[in-house]
C-alpha cells in the first residue's frame, strides 16, 4: 500500500492548532483582566475557574497521546482485555469525592504535598514531593515521543526535529500564562481530540460495513477478549489485574496527584469540586472506549495484510497514523484534524505536567528554602524559570523513551515506581492515625526503590529478550501478490506461548499490580517502623487531616490537638483569595480559614 503524507491543508490545520494554543497563552499572560503574576493566579487560577474548563482540562490531562496511540495497537496486537479498566473509572471517582478530595478542600493547600506536612513533617513533604518529580520526569517524556512519533510516520520528518518544536509551542504558553492558559488550551485540544477520533473511528467503520462486521472479523482474529479470569498474576492482562490493579494506578494518578488537587481546588465551592470529577470520569470512559473501538476497526482493516509484516511501519505504536494515512488520507484536511488531536493530548499532559511541577517545585523546596518572604514579581519570575528547565530536560530525556517497549505498559510500568508509595503515604496519613512521620518516611522510600527495581529490572529483562509478550496472531495472506515479508517476526512465535518460568517471579508481575504493590509495602513498612518507633496517639491527630470516613471511629479528640496550621505565606494567599471570592460571588462556601 503507497504511503500517503501530509498536505498543504494538513499543515494549515495543524499549524492552526499550534498558534491558538500559543495566543492563548499570550492572551493571559498580557490582556487578561488578571495577569498572571501572582502565586494565586498562576498556581490556581484564582481559584475562579468554572467546572466546564476545569473538566476538560482533567480529561485532556489524563488521556495522553499514550491513550489514542497506545490503546488502538494494544487492541490490534494483544486484544481487547485492557478494555475493561474502564470498569475501575467509575469507582475511582467515588472514592475521590469521599475520601480524598473533602481534607484537600477543607485544608486549601496550593501544593499537595503541604499536606504530609502537616500530617507527619517537613522531610515526609520533601519525600512526596521528590518521588512525584521523579515521576512527572519519567512520564512527560514519553509524552512528548508520542506526538513526534505520530508526526513522523504522516509527515516523514525526523522525530527529533520535531520533538523541540512541539516542546517550545508547550513551554510557550505554559510559561506564559500559568494556570488559566493550560486549562484554556487543554479545553481547545480536547474538543479536537474527540472530534478527530471519532471522525476516524466513523470513517472507518461504514468503510468496512458497520459495527457488526467489525466485531464479525474481530472475533475470527481472536481479539475479542473481555473475561480472562485467571487469578495468576504473572498474566500481564486479565480482569481481576485491568479492573483490581487499574483501580489502585488510577486512584494514585488521580486522587493524591498535584495536577489533579490543584484543578479542583481552583473551584469556588467542594460541590462543584465533586461535580467536575464525574464530568471528567464520564469523560475518560467515552475517550478510552473510542480509542480502543478504534483498534478494533485498524485490525479488521488490516485483518489480512499486517503493517508490520510488510514493514510499512516499525512499531505497533505506528498503527493508528498509518490507518489515517493510508485509509482516510484521501479526504482533505482530515490528517490534520487527527494529528492535531493527538498532538493536543499529548501537550495538554505536558503542560499539566510541567505547571504541577512548576508548582510542587517552588512551594515545597525553593519557598522553605528562603529565609526571608519572597515577593510575587520574584515567585511569578522563578517559577516560569522552573518551567522552561524542567521542559529542556523532558526534551533531552526523549532519547531514552524510543529504546522501550510497547506505550501503554512502558508508561504504567514507570508512573508504578512513585503512584504506589505516593497513594501509600497519603492512605497512611488519611486513614491510619497512629503512623508517624518516620514510619512514612521509611514506607514511602522502601516501596518507591522496591517497585523501581521491579519496573526498571522487567524493562530490561524485555530489551535483552528474556520476556517476550506474546501478540495475537496476524496473517499477511490478503498482501498484494508482489508482497515480500520485511521481517516474519509478528507470525513467527504466535503458535507457541513463551517460556517465562526461569524469570525471577517479581519480573513476571503484570504491571498494572505495580500500584497496588508499592501501596501495600509502603503502609506495612509504615506500621511496622511506627509501631517500633513510638507511635502517634490517635486522639492527638487533628481531624481536618483524616479522611471523613473514619471520624466516628475515632477516639475523642484530646483538647490539647492543635489545628493544623498552614505556612505564613498560605495564610496570607488564602486570606486575599477568600476575598476576591467573597466579592464575586455569593455562593463560595466550605473554604478553611486557618488559625492565625
């Protein structure tokens, strides 16, 4: 099949994209009404922002390019079990608005990390914040490589050519215009995002003659695989680890995650907070299942003539950009339409990603570390200067992304190393009163170097070859008769399932237990230090730091607990915002006002 690349339109449409995404930014930075120039702003929008934007923003931040790329190529190749962590979504969110979100809203911290602060002490913040850093490094590169992979396959430019492009567009806006400009433009791009799929996926579908034959061809190639019960953990995907496991990665990626703390709490009220974490989870409900519906019409498309096969493309990861070409390349502008999308999920995550940085950056470690108040002009000036470092160095480490393996498990095996002791040391403070602060330190750094070694020891166990995930089965017979195998690797190892008895057991565990694992180490490494190490007395934990759950539980409160108190600095921000938003509206209810 000829290869098909982009046109004049393509660009036009796609340049498009990337200009409005820049004059957004410039927008706030400049002819806002509020000019992002102080702490408030730039951090959390002034905390004026309304649930639409705020909604779209955490959808475009959570599907990444990793999404529409990754999920199509992991229902083509290995079938469509992974299509059930959308069962978990659901329960996540719920979980959320009770358990998590009301301390954060009630406490009205600008970082999330302030609160193992207040919860054990300075260095448990420092190591929260250090280990979501690490994580935030690991990730947003392989966010970047997305795109430019994309890119590359439409366009036949170098992806390191345009890697730097796309990165400077992000750092632009994100750097210009705090907080309000990132939630703006991951609004434009997630319209785009659902409208170039569901363009694509439409097309694609009456093309081959509906639904019904789609699923027809699918299931004749064996991919249609919802309920593997198999309780063995060492299957990289089964129901009980893509619903079980997926819900405690995502309950991490969500509920204690700086990005995430820092959206809802730019709302005026905890009502609307709650309300915009439905929105996002129906959201990403719909987008995953189109993504992954998607795959499923890419394969019954190629059903009898492989890309890989036939070395049209290099990776599966290329399959989504080769369908669009190849398939729908013919109708005008449509190629930029899509790229456009999957470039506006992977630059919504970026800048999500580097304005949470930016944030956890300055307030945990560069503020403490001033002996004296740092005025807002020096804030707002160190804090775009954060951005644009921290942007260069996810550029140069996209060097590293192109020698793993397949998207969607390299980017949850990494994001598994922190999300475990993250969701661990944030659980333990929530629900377990009598941990202290050197049980959390512990916990929280053993499960962290635990599951890196388990990730990163796997990882490098597939590069050298000892694991061999194997795809299901594709068939080359429908190629044109002048057709000569490129490689014969896809069919060579399908009919006989690969020997992985001699890799040490925790190499074998299927990724998405990565969470659930490094969550578990964390809290019984806790209890155990605390419990040698004289633990808290429960009734001397201030009850704003627990979660609401467990309060009728709890012991009388002594009277001596005092409440927990914010940095000076927090004090005075929230005293300002808590009259900015007396003054604009009525309805601002449930804000903390802490005791001076």
């Amino acid at each position: 099949m000829t290869l098909v690349y982009f046109d004049w339109l393509d660009y036009l449409v796609f340049g498009a994209m990337l200009l409005l995404s820049a004059l957004i930014g410039v927008y706030f930075a400049f002819f806002a009404a509020k000019k992002q120039n102080t702490t408030a702003e730039y951090l959390m929008g002034g905390k004026t922002m309304g649930m639409f934007p705020i909604s779209m923003s955490l959808i475009a931040s959570y599907i990444s390019g990793i999404s529409l790329l990754g999920l199509p190529a992991e229902m083509y190749t290995y079938g469509t079990q992974l299509w059930t962590i959308v069962l978990s979504e659901w329960a996540v969110s719920l979980t959320i608005a009770i358990v998590y979100l009301p301390v954060f809203y009630n406490l009205q911290i600008t970082s999330t990390y302030e609160y193992l602060r207040l919860r054990f002490n300075q260095n448990v913040r420092l190591l929260g914040s250090a280990i979501f850093i690490i994580k935030m490094m690991l990730y947003i590169p392989i966010v970047i490589y997305v795109p430019a992979l994309a890119f590359s396959q439409v366009t036949g430019i170098n992806l390191h050519l345009i890697t730097p492009i796309v990165c400077v567009v992000c750092i632009f806006y994100t750097t210009l215009g705090g907080l309000k400009a990132v939630v703006w433009t991951d609004t434009l791009q997630t319209i785009l995002m659902y409208f170039g799929v569901i363009f694509v996926l439409a097309y694609g579908t009456w093309r081959l003659g509906g639904i019904n034959e789609v699923f027809r061809i699918n299931k004749e190639g064996d991919r249609l695989d919802f309920f593997n019960m198999d309780p063995d953990p060492t299957i990289r995907h089964t129901f009980w680890s893509t619903v079980f496991g997926n819900y405690f990665s995502w309950l991490a990626s969500c509920s204690v995650n700086q990005a995430m703390v820092q959206r809802c709490l730019a709302l005026s009220s905890l009502k609307r907070a709650r309300i915009t974490i439905f929105i996002m989870a129906a959201g990403i409900f719909i987008i995953v299942s189109l993504c992954c519906y998607t795959g499923l019409v890419i394969y019954a498309t190629f059903a009898s003539c492989d890309p890989l096969s036939t070395g049209a493309i290099r990776k599966s990861d290329q399959l989504l950009p080769y369908f669009v070409m190849t398939i729908t390349g013919s109708i005008p502008a449509l190629p930029g339409i899509f790229m456009s999308g999957v470039f506006s999920a992977a630059l919504s995550s970026m800048s999500t990603g580097l304005n949470s940085m930016c944030g956890v950056i300055f307030e945990d470690l560069i503020r403490p570390a001033y002996n004296k108040p740092i005025s807002e002009k020096t804030a707002s000036f160190i804090m775009k200067i954060i951005v644009v470092i921290i942007g260069a160095a996810c550029v140069a480490l996209v060097f590293l992304v192109e020698h793993m393996g397949a998207l969607i498990q390299a980017g949850k095996s990494l994001a598994g190393i922190t999300a475990g002791s993250l969701l661990g040391l944030f659980s333990m403070g929530l629900f377990l009163p009598w941990i202290n602060a050197t049980g959390a330190l512990v916990g929280g750094a053993t499960s962290t170097l635990l599951v890196g070694w388990i990730s990163l020891g796997t990882q490098a166990a597939m590069i050298r070859g000892d694991i061999i995930i194997v795809p299901k089965p594709v068939s080359v017979a429908g190629c044109p008769a002048n057709f000569t195998a490129a490689t014969t690797t896809p069919t060579s190892y399908n009919a006989v399932e690969f020997d992985r008895s001699g890799i040490f057991f925790l190499y074998r565990l299927s990724y998405l237990y990565y969470t659930f694992v490094g969550m578990v180490v964390c809290i019984i490494v806790g209890s155990i230090v605390s419990y040698f190490t004289q633990p808290n007395e429960p009734a001397m934990v201030h009850r704003d730091l627990l979660t609401p759950l467990i309060h009728r539980w709890l012991p009388e409160q002594n009277p001596h607990c005092r409440r927990p108190r914010l940095t000076q600095h927090n004090i005075e921000i929230h005293a300002r915002e808590l009259e900015n938003l007396r003054a604009r509206t009525a309805n601002s209810v449930n804000h903390y006002q802490p005791s001076s």
